[in-house]
C-alpha cells in the first residue's frame, strides 16, 4: 500500500472488509452499514455517467455534516471526479463564486442551505441535486434528468441479481492527481482553492491509522464541518478507512448537544478544536474551583491530588469515558486550560497543520507531548525553522511532503508566494523548534506589529492572557493609527448579567482587565484602550476570528 499511495484503495478496500459492519449514522437517526454506502456510491456513479459526467470534472457539495454528505463525498472521488467541498456557512454569494471558479458541473447541496441559493448566479452548473434525498432540485441536462428517474432500473440492468462486494473496483488514482479542491477563507479577505492531490489525503489517513488507536468497529463522533480538512480527514476519512463507525451530529454543535453525544456514543477519539474545549472546561469546571473553599483545598497537598483526581474522573465521564485522546487542533490553545488539563493529567494532545497540508504538519501522541507544543513532524513530512537560532528566535514555519498542496486553482501568483523553487510550503507561522522536534507557534507572521522600538509583537500572546481575565469571552489586540495597542473585546455578558453587573460595571471590568494586563507584559506591549463588542467575532471554518474585519478600530 505504501507503493501505491491510493486514497481510493483505502476506501474500496475498507468497503470490502467491512461489509456487514455499521459505517455512518445521523445521530438519532438512521444508520448505514459498510454494504449500504457502496450500494448508494454505485446508484451516484451510474448517475454521474449517465450525466455526461468524465473522471477529472468538478461536484461540489455544501450542507451540514450527515450519512448522505459522507456518500456524496465517497461517490465523486471513486468514480474519478474531483469533489468541491464548500463549507454550509458561506454566504450565499461565496457558495456562487466558489461554484463558478472551480467550474463544477453538478451541486449536491443540503436543504438548509438551498434556500439561500440562487441556481441563475451559477449557469455554468449543469444540475443541482439535494442531498437530503438525492432528488434533482434543477436540471439543465435531460441526460441528469432520465438517470435520475430511471436509476433504480438502470442500478438492476448493471446489477440483475445481488449486487456484492465483488462488484465493487473503483477509480484507480495517480497519486499526484488533484482528487480534493478545498476553497478556505483562511483569515485573509478572499478564498483560495487548495488542490490537493490523492497523496495528501493518503499519507495524513495512513499517519492517522498508525498513531489514533483506533479499530474497526470503535466509534466516533463528527463535529466539526467535514467541508473543512480538519474534520474531513480525522473525524470521517481515516475511520470510514479504518472500518469504524460513525455518527454526524447533524446540526449545530452546541456544548449541550455535543456533551449529550459523547455520552450515548462514547467515541474512542475526540478530535475538537480548542473553542469546544474551553467553552465545556470554561462553563462547567473552571467556576467550581473559583469558591475560596475550593482554592484553599487546591493548595492542600493529598486533598489536592484528590480533587485532581475527582475532576479529572468527572471530566473523562463528560467526554463518554471511553475515549483514548483528545487531540485539539486548527487554532491556537488557551494556556490556562491547556497548563489545567496538565495538571490533573487529562489525556490530551494539540496537533498543526492547515488545509494546504490536507491538514497534518504536526503531532505526538500524548503521553509524549510537550506542554504547550503542537507536537512533532509527522511521517513524510519535512519541517524548518527560517531562524539563524530556530531553538530560540522564532521564525516563519516552512514544510514540504508528500502531504503539501499541488498549488492554489488558478492562481499561479499566489502559489510561488507560498511554495518555494525547492518545494517548501511557507506557512505564514511563526514558530520554533526545539532538539527533539517539537514545534511550538509564536503566532502569524502577519499578525506580528512592531514595537516603538522595532520590537516583535505577538498578539495571540497579549491574548491569551487577556482571554483568562474576569468575564472576557474574546478579544483581538491590534495597532491603532498612532502605533498604540487597542484591545477589541467581546465580553461575557450572559455570566456578566446573571451575576448582576450592569453594562456600565462590565465596560468598568474591562478597563480594570486592560490595567492588570498591562502589569503582566512588557512595556513595549502595552495596551493603551479598550473597545466593547457586544456580539462574538466572526469566524472561519477553524473557529480562528477573521482578524483582517477588525482593523477598523482606532
């Protein structure tokens, strides 16, 4: 398999192996085995030929995460097309662009979503079909609308008796064939289409298989947008590889739903992004050591430990209790969570990548993980430092590897920027790396201000601290016109209003907050206002805020 670098292998064989086995269920909903996913990949791959639809053409897809989502992805990729993900929260003119740039011939598109949707902004669409149900929602092709009225007899003329496994021979990939086109909006002003080619996905689902303990059979839960390569690759890929089973959630995924989840399910492997993690450690855990009983027994050694422990028992049960790790990945992690799941030595690990990677850079297992790293090199991947000290003068983070892009769709200009002569991805990450490869970021090197003396500035820095202050939900620092700092917060007014503060105590909070930062940082760093939001900031599929929308304020 090594040789062959073949996602599509993965899938067909997984298939085959796992035939009688569950594979995908909408939670609460149905679910599908191994063998009724390669019956609908077939029922697509009929539709898709009928329809004039050649190996090397472009499907997009946008919706929630759910079974049919997962068919429709499994379906265009192993009959050779190139799958279009477009992530369901895309205003509706982002989801015509995207559709219109990449050139896609079919949409497949979730109800929710549809609404929103005008079929005129995009006439080069050849049909748009619900994924729902797979009905044809528009047609421009009677050949698209024959199959799909007929796809039931067609499916029993090519299969007149049983349809089996051994009918089954999918695509056969080159490995450096473009399989994924993956628009993000990153933290830039405009998406770029990622191209990745069948051995990207490959090379991160075989380190997947080799580092996540996971089985056939073993079960997880998927949370984060599959439109996004984060949760694409290691919340559905490598497992629906692997043989395990598992359940979408389906809608929105609110702490409450998610935890209500985790507790029927009881996933073998968490994969979250630190934003779910500190809302459930922030909400449930965190207040119930913040009493003075409580921070006098924490400094009470036995007792300590004790309590430690409790949490820690209760914390696991919170997650379903059966899970191995919990590995948190696509933004920068809170350092006060991250130093308290350290000190009641909580199963967890911060991996890095970025979907230009398909998404894996880095990672290490947690009984080995640095604190406060993001793990090490993964397998076929090469990372440096561009630091005359890489151990201890942060620099741009550069990699290259079988699991790099082939370059941005249409965009040449904007590849050369990212991709050297001599293969190397610059991230656009600061970073540094110690003796034994661990890689620890130091923020976006456009993020980075200069000081009044030319000094670097790490903003995520500021925050992070700020971010642990007292009723602070979030916050951006940015350099004003004068060259001063200015924090933009969005505090937390639900715990602000129920603890009884008015508006004008909470603006008294953040100016108290901004008065005690500056006490912890350098005096290069200070900063010198604050401005109130009163509604959380806007967001990219990774939970990292667009920071690029917030530069206004002076």
């Amino acid at each position: 398999m090594d040789n062959e670098k073949s996602f599509i292998a993965l899938i067909e064989k997984s298939i085959k192996k796992n035939w009688d086995a569950n594979a995908l269920t909408d939670y609460k909903g149905v679910t599908y085995q191994y063998k009724d996913v390669a019956r609908k990949i077939e029922k697509i791959h009929i539709l898709l030929e009928e329809s004039g639809v050649k190996p090397g053409d472009k499907i997009a897809i946008c919706g929630r995460n759910m079974s049919h989502w997962g068919v429709t992805f499994l379906s265009v990729v192993t009959y050779g097309a190139i799958i279009v993900p477009i992530l369901h929260e895309f205003k509706p003119d982002q989801v015509h662009n995207i559709v219109n740039h990449s050139e896609a011939k079919l949409l497949f598109v979730g109800d929710v979503v549809w609404e929103g949707l005008d079929e005129n902004a995009m006439p080069s669409l050849e049909g748009i079909i619900q994924i729902n149900d797979f009905s044809v929602l528009v047609s421009r092709s009677e050949k698209l609308t024959y199959a799909r009225e007929h796809l039931n007899e067609l499916f029993g003329h090519k299969f007149p008796k049983n349809f089996r496994k051994e009918h089954i021979s999918y695509y056969k990939d080159n490995p450096d064939e473009l399989l994924v086109l993956n628009y993000t909006s990153g933290t830039t002003s405009f998406s770029k289409g990622v191209m990745l080619p069948g051995k990207s996905i490959w090379s991160n689902i075989v380190f997947a298989s080799k580092v996540f303990n996971m089985k056939a059979g073993d079960r997880l839960v998927s949370m984060l947008p599959m439109a996004h390569m984060y949760g694409l690759a290691f919340e559905f890929l490598f497992e629906f590889c692997s043989g395990c089973h598992i359940f979408f959630l389906t809608r929105m995924p609110s702490p409450k739903i998610i935890l209500q989840a985790f507790a029927e399910v009881k996933p073998t492997l968490v994969i979250a992004v630190p934003l779910i993690i500190e809302k459930i450690i922030k909400k449930n855990v965190l207040p119930k050591l913040e009493t003075p009983t409580m921070k006098f027994l924490m400094h009470v050694p036995l007792v300590s430990d004790k309590i430690k422990e409790k949490i820690r028992e209760q914390l696991m049960n919170a997650f379903g209790g059966n899970f191995y790790e919990i590995v948190v990945g696509g933004a920068a992690f809170n350092q006060e969570i991250e130093n308290f799941l350290r000190s009641i030595d909580f199963p967890y690990t911060v991996g890095y990548g970025m979907t230009e990677c398909g998404p894996l850079i880095s990672y290490e297992d947690w009984k080995e993980f640095k604190a406060g790293s993001c793990g090490k090199p993964v397998d076929r991947m090469e990372v440096k430092i561009l630091s005359r000290d890489p151990q201890n003068i942060p620099g741009e983070i550069v990699c290259r590897g079988d699991n790099v892009m082939l370059g941005y769709y249409k965009n040449e200009d904007a590849t050369r920027e990212v991709i050297d002569e001599e293969g190397w991805l610059h991230t656009g990450d600061l970073g540094v790396m110690d003796a034994e490869g661990n890689i620890t970021i130091r923020g976006r090197s456009k993020n980075m201000l200069l000081g009044p003396s030319g000094q670097n500035i790490y903003p995520e820095e500021i925050e992070d601290k700020l971010n642990n202050m007292p009723y602070v939900n979030e916050s951006i620092v940015i350099q004003a016109l004068d060259g001063k700092l200015a924090a933009l917060i969005y505090p937390d007014f639900e715990l602000a209003f129920a603890n009884g503060m008015t508006e004008k105590q909470v603006e008294e909070q953040m100016e108290a907050n901004r008065v005690e930062l500056n006490k912890q940082i350098a005096a290069y760093e200070q900063v010198a206002r604050v401005k109130i939001y009163h509604e959380e900031f806007e967001k990219t599929p990774k939970k990292s805020i667009k920071r690029f929308l917030y530069q206004e304020a002076r």
